[in-house]
C-alpha cells in the first residue's frame, strides 16, 4: 500500500510523539485523533520512523493472530536486549509486562531478492533456538484500551528482550506439546501447554520475514533475533520481581526488574 506524501507528513508527527513519550518516560493517555494511524500499513510506517532513532536494530518481534492470519512484526532495537538474567532498570521500564517466547538467531544472512525463499532454504538458515523473555513497555499510559493500530505503532509494545541458552535438538521438539510455565519472584503466575496464538509451525514466520518481511527489513542478518509470539500472554510485575520462564524441552530463560532504589 502506497501512503501519500501529506499523510507521510502526518505519520511522522504520530512517530515524534510516540518516540518523545518513549525518551523521555513521559506517556501520554492517547494520541490527538488526527494523528491515528488509520490501518496497519499507517502503523507500521510509523514504526519505520521510529526504529530510525534506535538503531542498530539487534532483530525483529513477529507474530500472528491465528494459524492462518497473515504475521505482522516489529523491530528490536539492540540497545534494549540484555542477556541471561539480565538486570533492567530505569525510567523506561515503567509497565514491566512479561512474555514467555521461542526465539531464533540467523546464522546465514537472507539478502532481499526477486525469488522468494523457501522453507528449506529459512530453516537452513537459523543458527539456534532459544527460551526468550520479552519486555513489555508503551509510550502510552494504558496501552490496553488504545486502538490496535496505535499499539502497533508503538513498536507493538515492545522495550526488551533476553534469550536463554541454545536449545539442542530443538528441531526434534513437538511444539503442540510444549508446556511452559512463567513465574515472578518464584509464584508460578502462567501455566500453558501449545499455547502459541500463532500455531505450531514456528518457522513459517521466520519464512515470511524473509520474504514479505524484507520489504521493510532489508533482509534478514547474521545474529538478528527472531521471537515467534507469547506464549504466556503478558503477566504484568513490579519493581525488584525476578521474572522466570520455563518450556519443558526449550530450556530456561530470566531477567530482572531493579528495586526503586536503583
């Protein structure tokens, strides 16, 4: 879908205020009613503007409603990705919402091309699998009760990532039979088995990043990090909470949230 250059215009006024909010840790209840994007497409350019502030991007958070809808994804940027265990703190990390997720690192770069790639071809390319840990952060106040297109914009809600140790024989795993449980400060809070929304088949996700997704990626790159959908829903913690996920054949992954103090 082509945007007009005046709506552009527009669009990136939506992009400086959301990207204000999100710096300076200042939400706002809404956007003013003219600047709402008005569809996916007005969503993700005003996703585009942003991530132009925070890269180098380190990967990408992609999803799906349903087995058959069609994925959309937002960038990561690398900035906001810490490791195993990691300690987050600051301003920005005023929701501290959770999602348990699979995730895959690219080890061979899939360059933009006229011929799609296949399914084999994506597969070859992932480096490994790993337990993931996504942050949940929104220029907005409440980001629950904004439209979905405003929520899309802001980056889908996304301020942060840990992956865990690489899973061996990941490729082995039934993914309808995973089971996964999400605790904070040791209380399991979730308890799901094949809970992805997005289906089973993971990687035909990472298929359509590599195709349909490289018109605004640019391809996908050794190292980018790939999530896949929660499989949790967001559990939502508080200052100090030490969060943990567990998937029954995909390993363990965890982060945690600094007191007030800090």
């Amino acid at each position: 879908m082509t945007i007009p250059a005046a709506r552009e215009a527009v669009l990136r006024q939506t992009a400086d205020i959301l990207l204000t909010a999100r710096r300076t840790a200042s939400p706002i209840p809404d956007l003013p009613a003219d600047l709402h994007p008005a569809n996916e497409a007005e969503a993700f350019a005003v996703q585009d503007a942003i991530v132009e502030a925070y890269r180098p991007i380190g990967g990408y958070k992609v999803g799906a409603r349903g087995p058959e809808h069609q994925p959309f994804f937002a960038p990561m940027p690398a900035a906001w990705m810490g490791e195993n265990g990691a300690l987050f703190r600051g301003d920005n990390h005023r929701l501290r919402g959770v999602e348990a997720e699979i995730c895959f690192r690219i080890g061979t770069a899939l360059p933009p091309r006229d011929v799609p790639y296949t399914r084999d071809e994506v597969f070859g390319a992932i480096e490994s699998c790993h337990p993931a840990l996504e942050i949940l952060e929104s220029a907005f106040t409440d980001p629950t009760v904004v439209s979905r297109e405003c929520m899309l914009a802001d980056l889908q809600m996304h301020g942060g990532f840990v992956a865990g140790p690489a899973v061996r024989d990941w490729q082995t795993i039934d993914w309808s039979q995973e089971q996964v449980t999400l605790s904070a400060d040791g209380a399991i809070r979730v308890e799901n088995t094949g809970s992805n929304p997005g289906g089973h088949d993971l990687i035909r996700l990472l298929v359509y990043m590599a195709n349909e997704g490289s018109k605004r990626t640019g391809g996908l790159k050794r190292g980018d990090w790939i999530t896949t959908g929660s499989w949790t829903g967001v559990t939502w913690t508080s200052h100090g909470t030490e969060v943990v996920a567990n998937f029954s054949h995909a390993g363990r992954v965890s982060l945690q949230f600094a007191t007030e103090k800090l």
